[in-house]
C-alpha cells in the first residue's frame, strides 16, 4: 500500500498538478488551444522526437520489435473492439468514435511525462515511449481521420495530409543521424534540446486545458465499455502479449506503462472537426484521464513487481 502511495505521489501526481494549471488558466483566460495545438505537433513534438532518438543507443532489432509490438496490440484491440462494437449493434459513426477511443492512447503529453518519471530519464526507457507516440500520431492522422471520413464523403486525401506534418521527419532524421554516427553541430543540437525540454510542461498544460473544455455530464453508462477496453482490457493484453513474447527488463515494464495511457485528446478532437460523435468522445477523454490515476498507478506498480 505504501508504495502504491508513493507511485501516485512521486509519479502522477506531478502529472496532475501541471494539467491542473492547465485547467485552471483555460477556464481564466480562454486560452487558443487551436494555437498551443499547432505549437505542439509542429514545433515541440517534433524536436522532442528528434532528440531522444538521436541520443539513444537503440538496437535495430529491439526498435523493429517495439514497432511489431505496438503494431500488434493496436490490431488486437482493434478487433477487439469492433466484435464489441457488434455486438452492442452500434452504428458505423458511433463505433467508430468507440474504435479510435480504445486504439488512440495519451502516448504524448500524458505517456512521456509518466515514462519520464518512472524510469527517471532513462534514454533507453525513453526511446520505447517515443517510438509509441510516433506510431500513434502517424495511426490518428492517418487512419483516425480516414476513419471517421469514410463514414460520411470517403475521402482519402487525409492520408497524403500526413506527409505534410514534421513528426515522421523528425523520426526519420533523429534515426538516421543515430545509425550513421553523425554528428549535430551545435547551432542545431543546442536549440532542439531547448524545445526537445519544453516538450513535457506545454503537453500536459495542453492536456489540461483540453479537458477544461469538456462539458461534464453525468451520462456514464454509454462510455463505461471505452473505459474497460482502453484502461483494463488494453493493459492486461499487452502483458500477455510481453509474456508471450519473452520481454524482459525495460522494453516490458516500457510497453506494458505505455499500454495503460489513457484515450488521447486527438480521438476527440478529430471527432469534433468531422462532428461525429464530438461529446460522447470527449465524455471518454475526460473519465478516461480521471480514472487512469488508480489503473496508471497499479500497472506501474506490477509493472515493478513483473519484470
């Protein structure tokens, strides 16, 4: 009991306390958060990307494997969901909101700080979570907005739009700079770990005044199956797939934390831009980050126990 108390306290908590700034100035000043939007996927998350891969010492083998990992769990839950979804004979719009809530997970401004904290700036832990966030903005860009498009107009043209974004570059460079053993003159490196440093305090202080935006109603039961499937189906999956697969050490205790994240504000903001669902999706953001202080905190605690 008293280390579950000191997880909270030592590790979510901190997480808290900026979302709550974040909470607190967007109901004060009505913050643009279409500006710390852009500021965060074209300018923080980027060179957040670029540094940690640059200076980790990242093994091919292990980089295919997290990208394998994660690309399986998503498939996974995935199926998962819409066998659910299928069940609960839910239409195409709604299920998809259901669908992109389970698969989209905090992997940024909620994943990296966690990841940051428990393994106390560790590179190594660090690159698994950034690999994950990469994967997942690449999935909600791509797939999410098709997703929801297809639905209504069946446009494609959301896929190309993502190619037009700098986080997959950021990827590739940080990458290919590592594996050749190229150096970064400072004039570059200085700067990008300037904003690679902002990256965690302007993520959760968007995180929170994301979620001071919602409108709370007390209208739980239609959320409650997201709830499971994102915050306890999710985790317990990726441990059998860990265990199933051999992972040990910190790629484990890495991927099982980062499977725990809560739904992603991206699944709510792309349902409101294609007004599917907007308010059902954001009611799961919500619960979804609240609830996530309790299952965060166990799974970091087995994840201690575990591996």
């Amino acid at each position: 009991m008293a280390e579950l108390a000191t997880i909270l306290i030592d590790i979510l908590l901190p997480v808290f306390i900026i979302m709550g700034i974040g909470f607190v100035l967007e109901k004060k000043f009505q913050l643009d958060l279409n500006t710390l939007a852009k500021l965060n996927i074209y300018f923080v998350v980027p060179g957040f990307i670029f540094v940690k891969l640059y200076e980790t010492e990242f093994a091919p083998g292990r980089f295919l494997t997290v990208i394998g990992f994660i690309g399986l769990y998503v498939l996974l839950l995935f199926l998962i969901t819409k066998l659910w979804n299928s069940f609960r004979g839910l239409d195409a719009a709604k299920g998809t909101t259901v669908s992109n809530s389970v698969i989209f997970f905090n992997s940024g401004n909620y994943g990296v700080p966690v990841n940051d904290l428990v393994f106390k700036g560790d590179p190594f832990a660090m690159s698994i979570q950034v690999v994950v966030l990469t994967m997942q903005n690449i999935l909600t860009f791509s797939y999410g907005i098709f997703a929801l498009q297809s639905i209504h107009i069946g446009k494609w043209r959301a896929i190309a739009g993502y190619f037009k974004m700098p986080v997959l570059y950021a990827l590739l460079a940080g990458i290919l700079l590592n594996v050749g053993n190229v150096d970064v003159p400072s004039f570059i490196w200085v700067p990008s770990n300037y904003i690679a440093d902002a990256m965690i305090a302007i993520a959760l202080l968007m995180l929170g005044a994301q979620v001071a935006k919602i409108e709370w109603t007390m209208n739980f039961s239609s959320v409650y199956m997201s709830l499971l499937l994102r915050l306890v189906i999710g985790p317990i999956l990726a441990l059998l797939m860990i265990l199933t697969f051999g992972l040990d050490g910190t790629t484990a205790q890495a991927l099982f934390i980062a499977s725990a994240m809560p739904t992603a504000v991206n699944s709510a903001v792309i349902a409101q831009e294609y007004d599917n669902y907007p308010e059902f999706a954001a009611q799961i953001v919500l619960l979804s980050t609240v609830f996530s202080a309790v299952t965060v905190t166990l799974v970091i605690y087995f994840s201690r126990i575990l591996f």
